[in-house]
C-alpha cells in the first residue's frame, strides 16, 4: 500500500503551478507532475510544497529512493509537514525490497516518521494509517491493530483504514476478521484491487475456494498490481486445495516459464512450487529451501569421501556457495536508502565475510593433510565448511536487520 495523499479528491486544489501539479496527480499523470515541479523548483528551490508533490510524483512512478531524498528536504526546510513525513515512511517501506521483507529489517526512519506525522495531525486518520503499514513492515502486529482500529474510529469511510486493518488481521493469523475489513474497504472504494487480494487469501484460509477464485478474478480484471507480482501461485495453490492437480501445474508452469534464464527447468520447478505452495502456502519459500539445503549438504557429506580429492571439491563447492551467496546479498542491499550507507560498505562486508569462509576453509585443509589429530580429518573438514557457509549466512542476517535500524 502507498501513501497516495495531497493528490486532491476531497481536498481544495490550490491554483498556480502547484495546482496543476495536484491535479496531475489526481489524474494519474505523475510525469506531468514531477515536471512541472521541478520546473517550479528551479524557480525557486526553497518552494517546500512543490518539493512535496515531487516527492509524492516520484513515488507513484515507483522512484522511491528519489523520493525519501525529496521528501527529507521537505522536512529539513519545514519539519511540520506532514505530507513530507508521510512520503518519507512510505518511500523508505517501499526502498526495502525482498531483503527487508525476509528479515523484518525494516529503517527506524520509517517508524520515525510516521510517529512524528501521527503526532503532528492526531486526528487524521491517513496518520494512523501509514503507522500501521510501518509497523506491520517490524512484524509489530500489536501496535499496527491498534493503529489501525485508530484509523477506522477516526474516519469509518476511509477505505486505506480498513484495508490496513485487514492486512494487519491477516497477518496475525485472522482471516474472518480480515475478510470483513476488506469487504468494508470495497465498500468504501470498489476498486481497491488489494483488498480483494486480501479477500482472495482469507477466502482460501476459510477453504472457500469458489469464492476465493472469484476474487482472483476481480483482481485480474483490474490489472497487475504494482510490487505484487501476478494471481498465478494464488489460482496455482487453490486448484491444489480442489485437488485439480493438472490446473494447479499449468498456473506454476506458466509462473516458471515467465523467467527466461530458468524456462529450461520449469517443468521441475513447477512441480516442486506446485507441492511446496500446495502444502506449506506463505512457508514455501523457507521449505524449498530448507529441503535444497539438506540436499547441499548431503552432497558435500558425500563427496568428502573421495580419496585425495575429495576435501579439495568440497572446500571450492563451499567457496562457491559463499560467494554466490554474498554476492546475492550485496547486489541486493548496495547503495540502498534502506541501509542508509554507501554500497561499498555492504560489499566490503561481503568481501570480508568470503574471506573469512576461505581461511578458515584453507586452515581446515591444510589441517587434516599435515596433522594426525582426530579432529582434522576430511570429515570434520566438511564439518568445519558447512558451519563457515552457516556463519556467513548468519552474518549477512544481522547485518541486514543492523543496516535497516539506520538512519
């Protein structure tokens, strides 16, 4: 969900280059938007309000790095807008990406600033809002409801309070109540696409499957949804609930096939998707990779084995992992507002991580061909690799969720 406010609808829209601006905005043409202001701010650059559409420009185009930039001038010029403070939260939530999302790292800055809007303006509903989106983003599934049930005391006709609350029910495991927040959200602004996504995942929790599949369809209907992917696992994991097994393939098949570099083994990955999704549902993702983990590591076990050789493979196969993993990592948090610090910070963590893996893996080795004692052997080499490749991952986990606490 995006904090889409100062766009006009119920709002007096002022005239001048500002109003065209908000009107553009209006119209989703954030483009026209971002251009008209920046030409208002070369006019003049102390301008806070059309600083402040910009930000909110850049954001509706998915620019949210520019936009958290945007939006922290606003609020060095004038700390009391609360418009800036609301785009900052929202900028920085949507800066996050998958990284932030697997470890809940999450900028305090985006708490920050939404605690500070809910301060400035107590009675506005559209505060509480963007607090309980923060809050669901820290896995603070308490403080979101009660932000939430704020939001929905202080204006029952704001779709976006009801739609925070129905994420938030779902979230902590409700999918009745959630489905009753997304069907007030509907009938509040019938085009909410997301709280019929919401309504599709309860629906199936409460094993009404027809019903859900209806709301898939209305989700389609209205097009793709931002940041949110396609219905494709969703349709796929209710045929599986209906036992239409050759339907649930096609959906993760025709997923699979979408990535171009994997098309080769779609037919495998379906499968394994199909069944993972099937079984575990939001799990999946830590179940697959649990299960290729224990396969790694039974194939490592194994090839300690071989004579000779054997550690050497199994030193350059963990090597191989660590880097592939850190490298993962670091392309996934460089040079992001997420972490507030430059990218090579990151990368040299990752470097230095590698490093570590390596001479400790190069002790080990040499270890168990120049000593004699029990605890040098090939096995506890492997031993002694799998748990650097266990470190590195640790590693990277805390750093993630540290770098997400800066400002």
């Amino acid at each position: 969900m995006m904090y889409r406010g100062g766009q006009g609808g119920q709002t007096m829209i002022p005239g001048g280059a500002l109003g065209k601006a908000k009107y553009a905005l209006s119209l989703g043409r954030p483009d026209e938007a971002e251009r008209i202001c920046r030409k208002r701010l070369e006019k003049d650059a102390g301008d806070v309000g059309a600083r402040v559409v910009l930000a909110q420009a850049l954001l509706q185009q998915s620019q949210a790095r520019e936009a958290a930039e945007e939006a922290r001038r606003a609020i060095r010029a004038q700390n009391t807008n609360v418009d800036a403070h609301l785009i900052l939260s929202s900028a920085l939530l949507q800066t996050g990406g998958l990284a932030s999302r697997f470890t809940g790292g999450v900028p305090e800055e985006a708490v920050r600033a939404a605690r500070k809007a809910v301060d400035l303006q107590p009675k506005a509903a559209k505060t509480h809002v963007q607090l309980a989106e923060a809050l669901v983003a820290k896995k603070d599934m308490v403080g979101a409801r009660a932000e939430a049930d704020i939001a929905v005391k202080l204006e029952p006709r704001l779709a976006g309070a009801h739609l925070i609350r129905a994420i938030v029910l779902y979230s902590d495991k409700d999918p009745e109540g959630a489905l009753g927040a997304a069907d007030a959200a509907l009938r509040n602004e019938r085009s909410l696409t997301q709280a019929e996504l919401i309504r599709a995942n309860a629906l199936l929790d409460l094993k009404r499957y027809d019903d859900s599949l209806a709301a898939l369809d209305a989700v389609d209907r209205a097009g793709p949804l931002p940041g949110m992917g396609n219905t494709g696992a969703l349709r796929g994991r209710i045929y599986y609930k209906q036992r239409k097994f050759g339907k649930s393939y096609h959906e993760f098949h025709t997923l699979q096939s979408l990535n171009p570099r994997l098309r080769v083994f779609a037919p495998i990955l379906a499968g394994l998707s199909m069944v993972a999704t099937g079984q575990f549902g939001q799990g999946a993702p830590a179940a697959i990779f649990g299960l290729l983990a224990m396969l790694i590591l039974l194939v490592l076990f194994g090839l300690h084995f071989i004579p000779v050789v054997g550690g050497w493979i199994v030193a350059v196969l963990i090597l191989a992992l660590i880097g592939l993993f850190s490298f993962g990592a670091v392309r996934q948090a460089r040079g992001s507002v997420l972490a507030g610090v430059p990218g090579g910070r990151i990368g040299g963590l990752g470097l230095a991580v590698v490093a570590f893996a390596a001479l400790l893996l190069l002790v080990l080795w040499l270890g168990s061909h120049t000593a004699k004692h029990w605890a040098l052997n090939p096995g506890w080499l492997t031993i002694g690799g799998m748990l650097a490749l266990i470190f590195s991952a640790v590693i990277l986990y805390l750093f993630g969720r540290f770098a997400g606490q800066q400002t």
